[in-house]
C-alpha cells in the first residue's frame, strides 16, 4: 500500500464536473502519522497562513493551542483531552493543536455571533496550507472540551473549537482495519442542487444546473 498522500488522494478523488484546484480535490483526513517531526519553518508557515484569514470586523477572534511531540508534557496534556477512540491514533502525530475562538468582539465586547465561522476559515486556510507543504491534518470533535478548558485556563469569554492532529502521512497498514477502510473509502457528497438555491428556500440556482455530484471525502 502507498503512503503517499498525493497518489492514495488521487486514486480516490475523481471530482467530475469542473476542475476544482487539486488542493481542494485531493484532501482527505488521513489518521496515519509519520515519525518525521514538523520542521519549525513549516509550522511557522501553515500557521502564518491562518493568520490572514478573513474575520468580521477583522477580529481574528481564533487562537490555537500549539502542543509538539518534542514537548512531551505539553503534548500529553492535549492528548488528555481527546476521547479515547481519537487517542488511539492521534498519539502517533507529531503535532497536535486545539483551536479557541473568542464569543465577544474586542472593540465593543458584544456577542460576535460569527466566530465559529472566523475560526473555520482560520483552520481552512490553515489546512490547505499544510496540504501544500506536504502535511495531513485530520480535526477532530471528539474531545472533553470543559477539560480542554480548565487544562489550558481558557478565559469565559472564549471556546475550545476542535483539536486536530497534523503531520507527514505515515503507513496506513498501521491503523486498526476499520480507520484503514475509512481513509481509502470514497464518501458521496450533496450534489450543488442541494445546497445552493435562487429565489426561495429549496429552489436549485438554474446557474449551476449542469454541476453533476462527484465523490469526496472528509
């Protein structure tokens, strides 16, 4: 089996349709890690990409908790905060790292009620900026985010996102034979009709009638 995540992303991802960019196509969230550690400038870089994210406002209301493997307490410490069916394999990334976004605008301290949408896009970017450095990131939902929050005193005002592990794309014979078939399966995705709509609720936009569904995974 290849570890390549180019060759494995290419083999599943076959959009059809238009030609969206290959960064798009080919993403997936593998679960298997090499030992290879992330290089400083690579970090500082995937990083730096989330920090040019757009926001409301220009908030930048997300914040992200940096735990490296090179760090062992630091590492285990965000480890401790994930279910234990994500640490099973999680354990394995050099790189874990916990997304917050703040609840409140810094400039009128109102409820930004976009935030979890700024801290996406912050993590979108951030994303495919790693996939472009060679990197997978898989995010994860499934951790204690009350124990996320009293492990690192976040403030009131702010909330634990997601965790996610990053790194270089390891074997996947190395995971249990269920997350093997999860990485290697293709997932439907909603054709465009589904999801974008003109003039009410429900209602296909006739622009994109002849967008056809293609196969994704997340």
């Amino acid at each position: 089996m290849s570890n390549n995540l180019t060759t494995l992303s290419v083999e599943q991802e076959r959009p059809s349709g238009c030609a969206i960019h290959p960064l798009l196509a080919q993403r997936r969230s593998f679960r298997a890690f090499s030992a290879r550690p992330v290089e400083p400038e690579t970090l500082r870089l995937v990083f730096e990409a989330a920090r040019w994210a757009p926001s409301s406002m220009n908030e930048q209301p997300w914040s992200f908790i940096l735990a490296n493997r090179e760090n062992e307490a630091m590492f285990n410490r965000l480890l401790g905060c994930l279910l234990e069916f994500n640490v099973r394999w999680a354990q394995h990334a050099p790189v874990l790292f916990l997304s917050v976004t703040r609840l409140t605008f810094t400039s009128t301290g109102e409820s930004n009620r976009h935030a979890f949408h700024d801290a996406g896009q912050a993590m979108a970017c951030l994303t495919f900026q790693a996939n472009s450095c060679g990197l997978t990131v898989c995010q994860m939902a499934g951790f204690n985010i009350e124990k996320a929050r009293e492990t690192f005193s976040i403030p009131t005002d702010h909330e634990p996102v997601v965790i996610a592990a990053m790194g270089y794309l390891g074997d996947l014979s190395s995971l249990s034979e269920k997350l093997q078939k999860k990485a290697l399966q293709a997932q439907q995705r909603k054709p465009t009709e589904e999801f974008v709509f003109e003039s009410v609720w429900g209602k296909p936009a006739a622009a994109l009638a002849s967008q056809t569904s293609h196969r994704a995974n997340f």
